[in-house]
C-alpha cells in the first residue's frame, strides 16, 4: 500500500509494509516460513557447549562473530537469536554506513584525552572502509557505495555550530569541509540553506542484505546460529534459553535494542527508536529534479535531525528521531508517516509529489551520553557491546573486531578505545525511556526556538542519538 501525495488527509492514509530493505534481502518470506540455509531455525534441541556464545544476531554480534573466526578459525562459536538473525534494528534503518558517532570528538576529549578521541575517530573512519572491504571480500550483495554526506544549516544557530564543527574536525583527523550556499547547491536541492558540510566518510548500502549475507558467511565457516530461541538468563558460563542451556567460555552479550534477560547489569541502556519511510523508485531525471543526483546523503543541522538516503534502485529514504520511544516496531501511524513525509518535503522540495511506499520504526539502544559500551569481564567471562543508537552499522564493526581481540587477548588500538570497559564495568547514571522522549520534544523545541528568534537555544537536555 502506498501514501497519496501531499493534500488528501493524514487520516485516509493506511498502514504501510515495513520495511523497505526486507523486500530485496528476502526477510519476508523467511519470516513466513524459513532461517538461514543450515542455521537452526526453531531453537535448539536440548543443551549443549561452545566456546563462545553471542546472544543477538544483529549488527554488532554477527560482526564479533566473523572476527573472532577469523582470529582463531577453530573456535566453536553459537549465536543465538530470539527472531531471525540479520533483522534488528541496524538492519531496519537508513542504509547508511557512517563514521558519525553520537558522541563528539570533544566529548570524548574531555572525559578520556585528546588521544583516545584521536583513536575512536580514526577507527570510526576505518570501520566505513573496513565494511565495505568484508562486502566486497565475501561477495556479499549490498549494493555498498561510496557516496559521502553533506548537512545543510537553515538557521545561524545551525550554521555557527557547523563552522565550530568543521573548523575543528582537522584536530581528530576528520575530514569535513564547510559549504558556501552555492557550493551546497551543487549537491542537494534543499532550499533556504546559509551554508553546509562535505564529508567522504560515508556510504549507502542495503543493510538487510550486508548482514543477512554475513550471517550466510558465518553458517558456511561453521557458526552454529540458532535462530528462534529466546535466552532466558545470562551467567558466568552458562547461556540458558527455552529451549536448552549452552554451556560456554564466554558470553557475548550483543542484543541491539535490548532485552531485560541480557540487558548490561548497570542499565547504562534505554530503548528508543527511529521512524523511516521509502518512497518509490525515482528515474535519474526525477532524482536530478528532486536535488539528489549525486547520490550523498544529506542531513539538516537541526536538533531534530533529518536524514535522508537515496537507495540503489532510486528510492529516498527518510529518517527522524520517533516521537513515541515506548512504541512498537513496525508500522507507523498516519500521522508519523505524515511527519516524515513534511520533513522531506521541507529539506527536498522536488519530492513533493512522490509515492510513499514504506514506513516503518526500527528500534535502538541509546546510552545517556551518546558512548556505545563495548567490554569483557575476564573474571566471570561475560561482554558486552550496546548503545550503538542511530548511526549503529559501522560503530558495530568496531565493537565487533574490539570484542575478537579482547576475547582472545589481544591487545590492539581497538582493545584500548575508550569505550571500552574492563571488568564489571563503570557504573553509570541510567538512561530512562521517559528522558529519551523528553529529548526529542526539547529538540524539537530548541529548533522552534533558533528559526524564530535566530539565536541559539539555552534549552537543555537534547537527543543524542
């Protein structure tokens, strides 16, 4: 079912399939009937033993799955998946495969030194260069492409900070160039724009596909993955599920937008989430009047920041902060859809009259300050990796070669990033559901606030994700 362009009611618009990336990895039907050739589907059948265990089959724990094979190809290794494997929240979002963290390099500076914010911005650009190095090395079909973004500032308050931000990118070896208007206006077609940015350390891909095709490399190397089964509790040694216990070295807790059972002992983690919608397929003329023919991804400067990605057979995808955390996933409500569909309409005017064909919510897991969690208790055996929020595709890459190396005991720049915890972990104020929905109404506030009055916003308390 589609969305009818602008001017019929909200109210008439029914519900849409989501998402847009299940069609092409094949989510739906396997959803119908059917796991990966040679995983598990439907659970295990009573206990067993590996070496290691890694609870979720998403992003962050099939990548810790494919380093740690290839640091020691003879290790027994099972990843359990309470759903289907490759269909969590990275592999619902926007196709993006960036070197943003929520986190700023600043941030990070004044809790861990300017080294270690050196360190995380670096591997945070590598990891971009090192997923579609795997893409291309497993043959993995994810129409991965090289494409660069570019964020546009609206207001003054946007374009001060965006000048604070590119003028000081070079410090932590990030490449980000500031935009004239004229400039901008030679990438995207978004009006009223007072400047922009230009960074390469970006990509598009289809992220069903990327991981849906790393959970296939795994089975062939050998990865039991046992798709169906819901792990009950975590301990030292023991992973028990409905429907068997696995016994284990080490625990590998990777489970996305999380779960109580396997959630990090501390709560350092909240669920949220995203809203999208796709739009139709767009010919290379339509995309040149919408204002994206290049291919980038763009952003507005806003708190309440806007994405949109063009696809690989022409589609735009549109991504924004959802207003109900709490909410399911899955369909969204009209008047959601609505709001993505304004937001688009607002940054591209030429998509005005295009279809909406999708839209969906995938859900995160956030951490307060906006730092992903990545550690290994030696004592107990237990890791950990979460809070990757939105932009989770190539911050999973990472967490995924930093939990090989420390599981393996090997001591790299990965294994002494900043986000990395050893032992228990740091206690940490918590991040609560209701502060996370709080965050986004401010942002959006905030963004009232700076168009009105031109100046930059006192309200605190903003989404970091």
């Amino acid at each position: 079912m589609t969305v009818p362009p602008r001017g019929e009611p909200a109210a008439a618009q029914p519900p849409l399939p989501a998402p847009v990336w299940d069609d092409a990895a094949g989510l739906v039907d396997d959803r119908a009937g059917g796991g990966l050739d040679g995983g598990l589907d439907g659970g295990l059948d009573g206990d067993t033993v590996a070496d290691v265990v890694v609870v979720g089959a998403g992003a962050a724990g099939l990548w810790a799955a494919y380093y740690l094979l290839e640091a020691d190809p003879a290790l027994d290794v099972v990843v359990l998946e309470q759903a289907r494997a490759a269909t969590g929240g990275s592999a619902r979002g926007l196709g993006s495969c960036s070197a943003r963290l929520a986190v700023s390099a600043e941030d990070v500076a004044r809790t861990h030194g300017p080294a270690a914010a050196r360190s995380l911005r670096a591997a945070m650009r590598d990891a971009v260069v090192e997923v579609g190095g795997v893409a291309a090395a497993e043959e993995i079909d994810c129409n991965f492409t090289y494409t660069g973004a570019v964020t546009v500032a609206r207001t003054l308050p946007q374009l001060a900070r965006m000048r604070s931000r590119t003028s000081g990118a070079g410090a932590w070896g990030d490449e980000e160039h500031l935009l004239a208007p004229d400039a901008v206006a030679e990438h995207v077609g978004t009006p009223g724009v007072l400047g922009g940015s230009w960074t390469p350390d970006s990509a598009q891909l289809d992220p069903a596909r990327l991981l849906r095709g790393l959970a296939d490399v795994l089975v062939a190397r050998g990865v039991r993955l046992v798709e169906g089964t819901r792990v009950v509790r975590v301990s030292p040694g023991a992973v028990v599920t409905e429907h068997g216990t696995v016994r284990t070295r080490v625990v590998v807790r990777a489970p996305g937008a999380w779960t109580p059972a396997v959630a990090p002992a501390d709560h350092t983690v909240a669920a949220a989430a995203v809203d999208l919608l796709a739009t139709e397929p767009l010919t290379g003329a339509a995309r040149r009047d919408v204002g994206l023919a290049r291919g980038q991804g763009l952003a507005d400067a806003a708190h309440d920041r806007v994405e949109v990605r063009p696809t690989a057979d022409g589609r735009l995808v549109v991504a924004l902060p959802a207003r109900r955390t709490r909410a399911r996933t899955g369909t969204l409500a009209a008047d959601d859809v609505e709001r993505l569909r304004r937001r688009l309409v607002d940054v591209l005017p030429g998509a005005a009259g295009t279809r909406v064909t999708h839209a969906w919510r995938a859900p995160l897991a956030v951490t307060r300050d906006g730092m992903p969690r990545v550690g290994l208790d030696r004592d107990t055996g237990l890791g950990w990796a979460v809070g990757f929020g939105r932009d989770g595709l190539a911050a999973a890459n990472v967490a995924g070669r930093t939990l090989a190396d420390l599981v393996t005991g090997s001591v790299t720049e990965l294994s002494r990033l900043p986000w990395v915890e050893h032992g228990a972990g740091r206690t940490r104020l918590p991040a609560r559901p209701t502060a996370l929905a709080l965050a986004t109404h401010v942002g959006r506030v905030a963004d009232a606030l700076e168009a009105r009055t031109g100046r930059e916003s006192r309200v605190p308390g903003r989404a970091r994700w």
